[in-house]
C-alpha cells in the first residue's frame, strides 16, 4: 500500500521514531504499513500546525504593524490604548470580527458567496509549505517548487471573482472584474522574473535556490548577477504588489471609487477571512522575495571572519523573518506613499511596461550565464 | 424618489448590443463629500452620463433667515460652506454694511483680511488632502488635515469656535485679536512653508497622480463662464477672474498679490491653482503682517441692527469661488429675502459635461478636484 | 480618453522619458514618507483623556452658556429677555418674577442646551455682562432631561 511521505528533516526524525512507537501496539497492528501511516499522521499534523502558526499567527502582527506603520508616516500614533502601545488592540478587532453576524445580501448567490473566501485562502497557505525557513525546516521539499508557486498563485483571483459576483452588487463585480484582469496580466511578469531565478540558480527547487546564495552578501541573487539582479528585484516587487491586490495596485478594492471592490458585502468572520487572506499573501510573498533574492535563512555575512562569527551563531530562522519583516515593512512604506493608478494605466503598465522589461531581463539573464561559464 | 429607480429624463438605451447599466454613486459613498447622489448610466467602467442630486441635507437656511434678524442670520452662513465658514461669515456682513451705511475701522478690515486668508488656506488644504485620498494615497489626507488643524486651533484662539467662527460683525469683528495672533500666524506660516514643501515633493510631481490628473475632465473656457463656475475652477480653465481683484471689497487692492490661473483646464491646472493660491495668501498674510496696526478700534462706535430699506448684494472670493449674498431689506431687524449664491451648485452642474467618457475613476477625481461642498449646495 | 496624433519617433521619446523621470519622482515621494516615518518629533496626536489636566481651552472658546456669579452666588441678571430675543433657535427661557418689592427680577433661568448652537450670540446682546460661554468642552451625556438646565442658582436681585 503507497502512504505518501512528507520528505523532510523533521520528518526523516519521526519515521526513525516511530517503529519504537509502534512496538507498543499489539502484535497484530505492527507492521510496515501502520509504521508508515503513523508517520505520515505526525508528520502531516506537524506541518498543519506549523503552517497554520506561521500563517495565521502572523497576522495580527501585521495588522498591528501596518496601523503603527500608517499610523507613523501621517504624524500619528496609531493604536495606543489596549495593551502596551496598543499592541492588543488587533485581537481585540479580531474578535470583534468573529462575534459580528454573518449575512448575505438579498439575491446573492449563497453558496458561492460563503465559498469565495475559502478559496482566497488556498493559495498563501500553499505556497508557505513550499518555502524553506530555516535550514531543516522545510514542509515540502518539492522539485518542481517555482513553477508550483506560478500555478497555485493564481488560484486567489478565482475567489475575488466568485466573491464579486456572488455578491449581487454592481461596485462588488466592477471590483472583481477588474481585480480578474490584474491579476491575470501581471501573472505573467511574476511567473517571468521568476524564471529569471530559475535561470541564474540554475533549479525549481527552492532550497536549491536558496542554497546557491549561501556565503556572503555578494552571493545574494540581488547582489549575483551585477544590475539585472537588482532590477529583477525590482520587478519582483511591483509584481507581487500587484498580485496581492495591495495598494497602490488595489484598484480591485478602490474604496474611494468602488466603496471596498469584492469584499463590500461581506461581513464578520468572511470578510476576515479576506482581510486574513490578504496579509498572509503579505507574508507568503515577502518570504518568495528573499527566498530568491535575499539569500533565505543565510546570515548576512559580509566577508569579515569576525563580524561574520558573531553573525552566523544567529538560528537561520531569526534572519529568515527579520528580512521577510524587513520586505513586508518595504510594501507597507510603499503602500502608504503612492496613490492609485486607474484601470486601463495599470494595464498599460503591465503590457507596455513590465512586460518588455521582463523580456529583456530573460535576455540579459541568458547573456550572464553564457559570460560567466 | 426611490434609490432604485431611475432619475426622470434618464433611459438605459436597451438597443440591440448595448450593455449599458445604471448605478448609484451616493448618497452614501466615500467620495462625493457628503450626502450627494449622483447617478451614472455606464457602459462597463465608462461613464455615459452623471445626473445629480441634491438635496438630501437641505434645511431650508434662507427661508429661515426671513424670520431672523440679521445678526441671527450670521451663525446661519457658518453652516453653509463649513470649510470656509470665516468668509461666508464676511460675504453677509458685507451685504448689511452696504444696507446699514456704516464704515469699518482699518484694523478691523485687517483682521477680516487675514483670517479670511487663513480660511482659504485651510480649505485648500482640505482639498489637497481630499484629493490625495480620493486618488489612493490616504497619507496625503491626513498631511492635508494635520495643518489645517493649526488654522483651526488659530481660528479658535481668535473666534472661539474651530468650525463654525460666528466672528464678523456689522462694522468690525466680534472681539479684537488677541495679543498673541500675530506671533502665532507668522509662526504657523513659517511651518506651512516648510511643510508644503515636503506635501508638494509627494503629491505634485508624483507620475501615478500625474496619469491621473493631466487631460482628466477637461472643462473649455467657454463652458467654464457658460455654467457659471467661478473660483479656481474657473481661473484654471484660463480666465482670470477673481473677485480680489476685480471688484476689490475689504482692502484687497491695497495689497500686492497674484492671481494665479492655468489654461488647460484639466484637473492638474485646478490642482495646481489651488496650491499656487495657498503661497498666494502667504504672501497676503506676510504682508499684512508686516502693516497690521497695533492700535485702533475694531468695531465702529455705531452698532444698528436694521438696514435701510432697498436691496443689497456683495460678492466675495471664498476658496471655492464666487459667494454673493442678496438682502431685500423692508422696515424692521429681519431680512424680506435673503439669497446666497454659492459657488459649488454651479461646479457640480459641469460635472456631467466634464466626465461624460472617462472611467468612473476619473469622476473620483474630477469631484476631488471640483472640490464641493454640499451643505452649501442645499442650503 | 482621446486618442492622440503623434509620431512614433515622438511616442518613443516620451515613454523613455517617463520611464526616468516617473521613478525619480517616486522616489521623491519615498523620501518624504521615510522622513516622517523616522521622525517621532512630527507626530501630532493628542492622547485625550489622559492628557485631559494639561488641555486647556482658548478663554474664547464657546462651550456652554453659564452664568456669571460671585462667591455667594448672585448674578447680574435683571430679567429683560434680550438674550432671550437674541438667541435664533430659543434656546434659552427667562422666567421672572416678582420680588418683595414689587420689582420684576430673574425668577429662573431655563437653559435647552440640546437645541443650542453655542453661537454666543445672546452673551454679545446682554448689556449687563450677566451670562458667558463656559470652557468645558465635555459636554455630552447620556440622560436628556440633563439637557435643560436652570443657569441661576438664586433669585436675580435686580
């Protein structure tokens, strides 16, 4: 009987364990199929689990650092009231989120309206099992890992759609119909910087990728191919901005224009879904942009034997998040900086623009490696 | 009328391949700046046609002016045009120092000068950050309101309310300034200078808000004296028309300031008049500064509380524009009629000429830009 | 909008322009958000309730009418009813009444604050100095029949 297996370090360590495990069953239980099963259970609990923790713990952090971050560029405070500095002001929100009712509009399609924001949630929870945090902690070591990432990042745009034209509201499908367009288009220059990467690493495999940025900083895709790294970075940002449906690309919400885009009729628990959805895609993001471009988990060394001890006693995990937080507080400063584009610039700048510049960047790449072997 | 049905006058072509839809923009919508309703037949995200409506905060205040008395009628003006509340407050008391015959001491007219610049600068800046926010960027908002709040704490120091003044008075002001005004107003410009600065090197240049705003509701010259706009919708169609400067009142033609105007007409020139128009009353302000005379009354010794009979009108340039106020006096201390023309009724009957084939983004900003105020269209 | 008539030479030269001078500008924008980010000293926010014993309201500041009495209590109101006449919403009832001599004085004060716009415009009609706007600021509450209050706390003494 085929049991998958969830090829990982954590997980090579719980089927090593588990024949101990299972000896205390009785006799008639033991076997090679049990052994595995049980393994696979740990395993897959482990990575629910830690996919959930990273995912949806992350969250409220962030909320609380876009307020202060806002908050701090317009002259303000932000939140200050509960807790030290306002800092359980978020929970507070959240559960005053769950608490609100649930309701549809009259004439929405209910099944479909209740299903959208399930299906948003889809795509940021699958792409943080592909990402390596630290160097064992991994949930899927996949071969294939960019172009899985390409496929599955697409998948939120379904549910903006079906939540917009569930709704029974017109600024509800002006938002999702334009939030349809968007995303598609600017699919292709996320999918092409990405294959940028894949071209200077020379592998899908996401690991791989970050391992080929082992060592100094210079070694950073960023810093690797000299210009075209930077420039592909770039690229990068404005399109996963643009993926993410976050301002200054959030002509899908557009309050001032469209009162809140796809998720205006929602309330309480759906519309947190979306809210969730929407940092989490923050965080995914964040973690694509410096799993290729800014060297992973590795420490930012910098060519001294010294100062690069002291750096590398850091777990991989911490420089993981204090680049991913360092990204997420990039796309928030941009955020509250720009204003929005309207519909038909945003798609000239993405066919006119990006498109072209991408184009070359694949050249430019192509031209690199040929130089540099 | 329902909100469901459709405003008289206007069909949804149900021809062969047209597609065409009605929808609502307000009452309730972030951006028309209060309690209007337009509505909008559009073809996809092009507009086809904007139909407003009004009325939805109209209280009546020039019917309820004709059982005042006229100084019960200046609170009234507050309530109008609530960013410029100062000015309206010196439209009316120019209308009844015209009917009462009376003179205003020369400090007096100093300190109408000032804080009606100061009202102009406060409103311009609601309309920067308005337009900042209505294009995305909500920090341009809060930018826009964080010095608007110093006019308003300057405003309150000397009137004793933030919003609605109640300050002006028939030959003169309410109360004198206090000691500390001027220090405070040369203060405040000092940090306007630097902070406009920083506001103009977000906004002004930025290449989104430029896509935005350069060829965005263009309105013709002739359209602009046809509708009767006036203000800096109208000195950015190309016509240099302004009250200041035209038909001096107070002591405007003693002081030395431009009036500046653009003749493109699209929403970039109105942006950029409104923000040349703040350095504009700076430049007032610092000059008034410089001859504000330390002694002196500030009121005349007469205080009469009935006009004349016969019929008065006076015009000022608020910040919106042109603000006239009719009084047909009849014996007694209350008004037969009093009429208020406000600037902003005629700048939201334009909006249909100005946003027929744009996006529906472009009439977000076009009603930024138009800067109305809608209590003041109701009245 | 409207479609444009240029030449393609001229087309190219300004979409390369823009593509310098658009990010410049951008970064122009950066720039000043970053300098407000990491400058505490621009932040204007009031923390209210607690800095509630430094906050003082402009001695102008029309907050709500009271009347002006000394130490034990007496006020200047002789019960004309001007301020009564000067008030545009009739926000405000005198009341007299007759003292032990047969001369008319204040007998109550009666003050709707709910339907008044504290436009200050009876305080300016009293030839007696008698009333003024109060500084308190915090004067919401949450029981209506709060909202009408009798200003004087003794009889006018004429």
């Amino acid at each position: 009987m085929y049991v998958p297996s969830v090829t990982n370090p954590i997980g090579d360590y719980v089927r090593e364990w588990v024949p101990q495990l299972v000896a205390y069953l009785p006799e008639s239980l033991q076997g090679e199929t049990t052994c595995s099963v049980i393994a696979f259970a740990i395993n897959a609990i482990i990575c629910i689990i830690a996919v959930c923790l990273v995912n949806i713990g992350s969250a409220p952090i962030l909320i609380y650092m876009e307020r202060k971050v806002c908050a701090h560029v317009q002259c303000r405070l932000g939140p200050m009231r509960l807790g030290w500095h306002g800092t359980i002001q978020t929970i507070a929100d959240v559960l005053k989120m769950l608490f609100k009712e649930v309701y549809s509009p009259q004439g929405a399609d209910k099944k479909l309206f209740y299903l959208a924001p399930l299906i948003v949630l889809i795509a940021p929870f699958m792409i943080a099992a592909l990402i390596p945090f630290g160097h064992n902690l991994l949930v899927a070591n996949v071969d294939m890992g960019i172009p899985l990432i390409i496929a599955v990042n697409g998948f939120g745009v379904l549910g903006i759609l079906l939540g917009g034209w569930s709704s029974n509201n017109k600024y509800s499908l002006m938002g999702s119909l334009r939030s349809g367009a968007q995303m598609i288009s600017y699919e292709i220059s996320f999918a092409l910087v990405l294959l940028f990467v894949v071209m200077v690493s020379g592998s899908t495999n996401l690991m791989e990728i970050t391992n080929g940025q082992a060592g100094t900083v210079a070694n950073w895709m960023i810093f690797k191919v000299p210009v075209l790294g930077f420039l592909a970075f770039i690229m990068f940002f404005i399109a996963s901005t643009a993926e993410m449906n976050r301002a200054p690309f959030d002509i899908a919400e557009a309050e001032q224009e469209l009162t809140g885009g796809y998720h205006t009729e929602y309330t309480g628990t759906p519309f947190a879904m979306f809210y969730l959805a929407e940092y989490i895609a923050l965080v995914t993001n964040s973690a694509l942009a410096v799993t290729c471009f800014l060297g992973g988990f590795h420490a930012p060394c910098i060519g001294f034997e010294s100062v690069d001890q002291i750096l590398l006693k850091v777990p991989g995990v911490i420089w993981f998040f204090a680049k991913v937080y360092f990204m997420i507080w990039c796309y928030m400063m941009v955020r509250w900086t720009f204003v929005r584009p309207r519909v038909d610039q945003l798609m000239s700048f993405e066919w006119k623009f990006m498109l072209p510049v991408n184009m070359l960047l694949l050249v430019g790449g192509a031209a690199y490696i040929a130089l540099s072997i | 009328m329902s909100m469901t049905q459709l405003p008289p006058g206007f069909k949804i072509t149900r021809e062969t391949d047209s597609e065409e839809f009605f929808i609502n923009m307000g009452p309730q919508h972030p951006s028309t700046h209060g309690a209007l309703r337009l509505a909008l037949r559009m073809d996809g995200e092009t507009i086809v046609e904007v139909v407003p409506h009004f009325g939805y905060i109209h209280r009546g205040l020039e019917k309820q002016g004709e059982s005042m008395t006229y100084l019960q009628y200046i609170p009234m003006t507050d309530r109008q045009d609530y960013l410029t509340a100062i000015q309206n407050n010196l439209g009316v008391v120019l209308a009844y120092e015209k009917g009462m015959n009376i003179g205003v001491p020369e400090k007096a007219e100093y300190i109408r000068v000032m804080l009606s610049e100061l009202g102009r600068i406060a409103s311009h800046l609601v309309f920067f950050g308005c337009f900042g926010g209505d294009l995305g960027g909500q920090t341009c908002l809060l930018f826009g309101f964080k010095e608007r709040e110093m006019v308003h704490d300057i405003l309150e120091e000397v009137t004793g309310s933030r919003l609605t003044t109640n300050f002006f008075r028939p030959g003169g002001s309410r109360f004198d300034v206090p000691e500390n005004f001027i220090p405070r107003v040369k203060a405040f410009l000092d940090h306007l200078e630097g902070a406009m600065k920083d506001y103009e090197r977000f906004l002004s240049k930025n290449v989104i808000a430029l896509e935005r705003s350069v060829g965005i509701g263009i309105l013709s010259k002739e359209d602009a004296i046809a509708f009767g706009c006036s203000g800096p919708v109208l000195r950015a169609s190309g016509v240099d028309f302004d009250v200041r400067r035209a038909n001096p009142y107070s002591i405007y033609d003693q002081l030395d300031f431009e009036v500046p105007i653009a003749h493109n007409g699209d929403c970039h020139d109105r942006y950029n008049v409104r923000i040349a128009e703040i350095h504009e009353s700076m430049k007032i302000l610092r000059q008034c500064i410089e001859k504000f005379p330390k002694e002196g009354p500030y009121r005349s010794k007469e205080k009469p509380v009935k006009l004349n009979p016969g019929r008065y009108y006076s015009e000022i340039e608020t910040a919106k524009g042109l603000y006239g106020t009719y009084v047909v006096a009849a014996s007694g201390d209350k008004p037969y009629r009093i009429h208020t023309r406000g600037p902003s009724f005629p700048h939201i009957g334009v909006l249909n000429k100005m946003c027929q084939g744009g996006k529906i983004s472009d009439l977000v900003v076009v009603m930024a830009t138009l800067d109305p105020v809608i209590p003041e269209i109701d009245r | 909008m409207t479609q444009e008539n240029i030449s393609t030479k001229h087309y190219i030269k300004r979409y390369l322009k823009k593509c310098i001078t658009g990010p410049w500008s951008l970064l122009c924008g950066l720039s000043v958000s970053l300098k407000y980010f990491f400058n505490p000293k621009k932040i204007v926010t009031e923390q209210y309730p607690e800095n509630r014993k430094t906050l003082k309201m402009h001695e102008r500041y029309r907050g709500r009418l009271s009347m002006v009495e000394d130490a034990e209590g007496n006020n200047h109101c002789t019960a004309c009813g001007m301020c009564e006449r000067a008030c545009p919403n009739a926000s405000i009832n005198v009341q007299p009444t007759k003292n032990i001599a047969g001369k008319k004085v204040l007998g109550r004060y009666v003050y709707h604050f709910a339907s008044c716009t504290q436009c200050g415009l009876c305080v300016e009609a009293c030839p007696f100095g008698a009333i003024e706007m109060s500084t308190a600021f915090e004067v919401a509450t949450t029981d209506v029949t709060s909202l009408e209050m009798i200003l004087n706390k003794k009889e006018g003494q004429g």
